[in-house]
C-alpha cells in the first residue's frame, strides 16, 4: 500500500487488505492492555536525577512518586484513563542484596516498594516498575539476565501492575532469548502484570512477527526527546514502517512511539497538540512524562482531552496511519467505532509541517480521504469540541492548520442518509499565493512548498 | 578573540579590544535609530497574502496594518518601544501607473498609501514600507532598479519613517552600487527614513566595512522561520561571524537577525523566552510578525519586558557576544550602562541547548565570567522580576535553566564595595548523574553530553 496512492478508492483499498491480517496475530495471553496503556513515566523528564539533595523535587524518590500519585487522582489524570504511574531507569542500589534480590535505593526509597504500590494502589492507581534485561540497566544499575525468575517473583511479591524491561547491555541472541522467557516467567507469578518489551528499539524488524505473543506493548524506536525535531522523526519512522506496525497492532499488543512530553519544555501549543493528535491515530501508549505540578493550562487541557483520548482507546484497536503527504500537508486516518456492515467511523488528522506563515487552508470531500458511507458522517471537530454537522461523502469540506499544527476531525458514520453526485477537488491553499519562496544568498532550501497542490 | 577561552582574565580582554574599534565607524549621517529599531513587521506571519476574499483576516491590506496599529497603541506595544509599523513585499500594484510610480494595489489598499500613513502617524506610530533594489521584488511585483530616485520620493511623499530595501533579482554589483545609491536618494528627498538594507544577506562578508555608511540596520542572515531550529540556525550563525558583527554595530548601524516570531505557532513559551533574550544581547532591531490579535498572554509578557527591552536598548549600544560554550550550555554577555571608570554593567544569558529531562543547574562566579568590578554589581532576574541582591565578583551564584530555555541576569555595577578572596569554580550541574546517555540501537547520537563539566 503505497504512500504515492493517487485515487481515493486506493485508500479504501490499502485499509481492507492490511487488517484482513489481524485475527491471525496471537497476542500475548494475559488478558491485559485490551485498550493501549496510559499513565506517567519518569524518564523523559527526570531521567536519573539521584541528587536529592541538591534537587529534592526532582530526584527519583518515593516522594516524587507519591507527589505524581496524588496529582494524577486530584487533577482528573486518573478519571480520563491516566491510571498507572511507572518508575522508569535508576530506583534501585547499585548492587543486589546477599539473596539476589533488587532492593531500591535506601535513601530515595526508605519506605520501600511494596509500600510505595501500596500507596499507589490507595489512590486507585497501577503500580509500574523498570528493568533491563542485560548485565546492567542502561544508567548501570543491577541488570536482570540471570535473574529473570527472582526479579519477576519480586515484582509480583510487590504487588506490581506493569514492566517495562529495558535492553541495554544485551546480544541480540540474549533478547532473542530473554523478552519471551521473561514474559513466560511474568506470567507463571501468577500476578497479571502489562508487559513492555523495548526489545524492537534494539532489534531488526523480523522480531515483529513475535511481539505480540509475548509483549502488551514495544517501543519501536529511540527514545523521545523534548523537541518538536523529536516528536517528528518518530513520525517519520512510524510512516515509514507503517506497514509492519499496522499489521503488529491490536487490542492487547500495541506499539510504542514513547512518551507524551506536553507540559514539558520544548514544544508549543500546536506541536503538542500534533503529539497527542498522531499518538491517538497511532493507538499509542500516552504515557505522560511531565511535571504534574507545574504545567501550563493549555497543556493539562490537551492531555485530558476526552474526545482524543477516546480514539486512542476505541474498542476496535486498530492502528491507523498516513494516508497520503502532499506538499507539507500530511493525512492521517484510523478506522474507529462505530461501524456498520464493513463501514467504519474515522479518525482524521491533518498535521501541517510547514515553518512559517499563518494557517494552511485545506478543502476537501469525505470521499476524497475514502469515507464513501451512503449515509455520510456526523463530524466533530476534536480540539475546538465544535460539532460541525452532517456531511455527506461529496459534501464540501475545509480545514485551517497551523504551521507545526493539527486539525484533528472525527467522522461518526450516519445511517440512512442518501448522499448527492457532486464534483470537487482536494485543494491545498496556502494563504501566501505569490510566485515562490524568497531567494536570498546562503538560504537554506525551505522544508516546504509554497505551491497550490491539487489532486 | 577565540570562541575557546579557558580564563577568565581572556573575556575581559577580548571585549575591551574589540571595542576600541568603534569610534572608527562612520554611521549613516541621519540621526536615526540610535537605540535599534522597534516596531511590527509583516512578513514572517502573513507572507504575500493577496487572497482578500478567502483571508480576510490574514491579507496584506490596509485593514491589516490599520487594525495591527490599534493594537500596538492599546496593547502597551508604543509605550514599551515598538514604534514602527512595516509592510513587507506584496504591497504593490503589478505595475508601475504612466508616470513610473508606484502604485499600492487598488482592492486592498483603497485609501493609498499616504492615507494609511496618515492613519499610522495619527496613533503615535511610525510608518515603514518595502522596497527590493532588483528589477522586481522578491514575491514578484515592480523593483525599485532604475526607479532610485522616484521611488525614494514617492516615500517621502507618503510620510514614510522607515524604508526596508530587499536585494532579489540583482547581482553583486548591482547591489553594490544600489544600497549605497539608495541610501542617498533617501537622505535628498529632506525627509528622515531609517534604512534597513537586506545587502549583507545576498553578499559576502567584505560589504560590512560600508554598512555603517550606508544604512541604518542590516539583515545579515537567511529569513527567520517559525521554529526552534530557525531561530538556533540565526544564533549560530551570529555566534560564527560575532566578531565581524559586533565590529560592526552601534548607534545608528545595526544587525539584525530578523523578526520577533514570539506569539506564532513554532516556539515554545521557554523558546520564545531565549529568542528574546538573545536578540537584546545581540542589539538586535526588536520588529515582531505575529498575530496581535490572537496571541497567548504570556507571548505578550514576553514581548513587553521592560528590563528585556531595556538591555536591547541600552544608550551605550554595545553588541554583546557569545563568550563561552560549555557542554550544552552557552554564556552571552552584553556591556551596558552604567558604566563607571573604564567599568561597565552587564547583561548575562545563558542558553540551556538540551533537549530533554528538567533543568540544568549552573554555578558560578561574577569574576568567572569577567565580572571583576571591585564594588560588586546589583543582580537582577530579568524573566522572574527578581532582585536577587548584592554580588562581589567572587561570590557564589546560580541559575536553573530549562531545556531550549534561558535565564537572564542583568549585573549593575555597584560602586564603593570591597570584595572578597574566595576561591570558586564554575559548574555546570546535570540533574541527572548517571554514567551516560541510554544506548539503544538506532539511536542518533545526543547533541548533548550529559558529563558534568568543570573548568
């Protein structure tokens, strides 16, 4: 299925074949992640911050955790699906104790692990912890090859919800081994436990015909830094192996382009819309890593977007993708519920890469995009929370988008309506109409096209 | 003066060399822009926007430019020192009328030029409008080449203060005869217009030594986009070619890295902080594109900060420079008054060029960065507000500065104090300590280390 599709019905074409696939994938048999995965991380933001003493609000402390517990329950994080809270790299002391066993840091952690789950589970929350499956996590601290049966009945004697098992320090013959055997010893506990493989970051793409029967969720790529740079080459890479992913994907077994980063420093308003716009259509993980105590307003109101969230977890859990990049506009679609008689309500996304001017108008048809439903679509659009009426397939349409922005648009399928032989044409407006893109001596070749694009 | 130094003693230096070169410089003989140009600008955020019926809002129109001076005046913009409203290209008819002259176009300009300068002048403003010395403008409309003198003219005609000549569709030599040229028709009309040359843009470096002469303020660099990375590109080029340019600047003659694109799509609020920030160390003409009708409250905070404005418009008109790059961190300094017996105040920005987990402790001294006044300075945070007290040049500071952020500290001299042996060293302090940055498989290399850096 070709990024190149010139016509809509290929649209159509490509979603049908790819998802024909899925009932053939056997996912992980723990009953877990029906719905991808959400909560709070620390690693984006904290990283292996250790100094508490010089950063007390920042180190990786049961303070910080228990801190992040109360917010995530009283700022309304936990209500919107935001429900477990996840100790990433850097909690433990540098060497087991005389058993074998993990024990956290001593001074980060005086009340221990099992307490802080308890606290965690107190608040209605899940309880997540990290691991790395070579001799050493990535920052160097007791690594579990060797170990994999001790630390996985330790996790469950804590009471723990979820596993991120980390890759550094390993062979690809260890992973090959070590991600499935862990799954099997996380199961034989007894204790349901999410289980996230970081097992492709490290790997070629032929582990992906075996991450779904061992994994609930996998990160695909690097990790995401605090950049709009960032959250665009992990698009780009989803794009590109779009149709590994696709195919991966389903309830129970997601992939991971990693952490939300809104509310954190290096993202505007409309990237960080963009984030969790893409995220949603991806059905990604929205793992939060921010500072829930000091975060814009506007920010707080992305991530608690009801109606985003609600694509990103629909029921079907089939992961969408780029339809189609024309000029600096790039489509994006996920099949969502409701849907009725092989017809489905959808997701849209309309990213804008552009870097400069104002918003990019763009005009087009349901059908244009492969919404051909008879009985149209009731359309709302996702940010603004505006209802914008019934729409059938050939019915005008437009949308504005910022530059490094999204307009984000969900199509309900609307039984019933008989839709009307019209003629139109997806057109890409940019406001700026003149002849091209100012010359000057040393300027770099603009990212973008300033041309009218029809197709 | 290397980028490179090791001491202390070696900034000091490099400044006071530098300097001595100034009183060599001939200005452009008008009196204007003593202090760099304030004002609003329309290119960056509308482009050659023509299309009136579809944008309304976001065309380049008297509507625009009237509306756009309302705001300036009521939002505090003329008060705080944006003085000048500029339109950019597309202004113009197609075509010159019978006699040669320019003409604005008829639809979107209806009430002419000299009405809409009328207007500008009738709120307290300044009136600036575009012209490009090739045979035609950049966007395509009529080039002021073999027009010098009419042109220049029909500006003072119109009332206009301020004159921005762009340099498309001409060679070298064209240009080196034009911006000269034009620079003297301006001066014979009688009429006072401030003149932005775009000359060193499309030029070699070896044009500086006539700026001064000729023009006012000059585009040294590419356009600015609305993104971090534009704004990084802009800072970097500046920090390459820093001892041309500030050679090159002060009162009446100044650099300019381009328009103010806080209150767009593409920065975020801590981005937006560092363009500031950066722009008045560099004595930067302070010209914004945006939007001053929609713009979040902090972008305006921004954009108002007296203290902020008041280092970019220090009488001494001193450029200030990169002086040290040490890991991800980069110190700016800027000489400002008052100044006492060869001793000058300071402006300070240090620039945190990470791009992810929380802020970057920075401790240090006023002598570490050649502060050795021997009375001390008054220090103040000029983002926070915050008077942060009396500092002899060996007393211990810090500062807490966000990824793809900055803070700024002016350093006023403070006369009459005697200051301390004390032995200190400046560090730079990563919240997180671990051994290194996470090693997955396919990951780009960090553009930052996480070492911590003495020296």
């Amino acid at each position: 299925c070709s990024m190149e599709m010139e016509l809509p019905a290929a649209v159509v074409i490509c979603f049908s074949v790819l998802h024909l696939t899925l009932p053939g994938v056997r996912a992980l048999d723990n009953g877990l992640a029906l719905t991808p995965p959400m909560g709070w991380l620390t690693w984006e933001r904290y990283r292996c911050t250790t100094n508490c003493r010089d950063f007390p609000d920042d180190c990786i402390s049961e303070k910080l955790m228990k801190t992040t517990a109360d917010l995530l329950k009283s700022g309304g994080y936990l209500e919107a699906g935001y429900d477990t809270i996840i100790i990433d790299d850097c909690w433990s002391e540098k060497k087991r104790d005389p058993s074998g066993r993990l024990v956290p840091d001593k001074s980060r952690f005086p009340s221990g692990i099992k307490s802080l789950s308890n606290y965690v589970h107190g608040k209605g929350l899940k309880f997540g912890i990290y691991a790395n499956f070579g001799n050493y996590t990535c920052a160097g601290y007791p690594g579990t090859m060797n170990y994999q049966k001790l630390d996985a009945t330790t996790f469950a004697e804590w009471d723990v919800d979820y596993v991120k098992l980390d890759g550094c320090y390993s062979t690809e013959a260890d992973r090959d081994e070590g991600y499935p055997s862990f799954s099997k010893h996380l199961n034989n506990t007894g204790r349901l436990m999410v289980y996230s493989c970081s097992w492709p970051a490290y790997a070629s793409h032929s582990v992906y015909d075996k991450l779904p029967t061992y994994c609930n969720l996998w990160r695909n790529y690097a990790d995401i830094e605090d950049s709009w740079n960032s959250v665009l080459d992990i698009i780009d890479h989803f794009n590109k192996y779009s149709r590994i992913y696709t195919g991966a994907a389903g309830p129970g077994h997601w992939n991971d382009p990693d952490m939300l980063i809104i509310g954190n420093f290096g993202l505007s308003e409309e990237q960080s819309k963009a984030q969790m716009a893409i995220w949603s259509i991806f059905a990604a993980p929205l793992i939060m890593s921010n500072d829930l105590r000091n975060m814009p307003s506007w920010a707080a109101d992305i991530l608690l977007n009801k109606d985003i969230i609600a694509v990103d977890q629909d029921p079907l859990g089939i992961m969408g993708e780029l339809v189609k990049q024309t000029g600096h506009i790039d489509i994006y679609l996920r099949k969502i519920s409701p849907h009725s008689q092989g017809q489905y309500s959808y997701a849209c996304v309309f990213l804008n890469r552009a870097v400069g001017g104002a918003k990019t108008r763009i005009k087009f048809t349901p059908s244009q995009l492969g919404l051909t439903a008879d009985g149209g679509y009731i359309v709302k659009d996702l940010f603004t929370g505006e209802s914008l009426g019934h729409y059938s397939p050939t019915d005008s349409m437009k949308a504005d988008v910022a530059p490094s922005g999204v307009v984000m648009y969900r199509f309900n399928i609307a039984i019933g309506y008989h839709s009307q032989n019209e003629i139109s044409v997806i057109t890409v407006q940019n406001f700026d109409e003149s002849s091209g893109y100012k010359a000057i001596t040393n300027k770099k070749k603009p990212s973008w096209s300033w041309k009218t694009v029809l197709y």
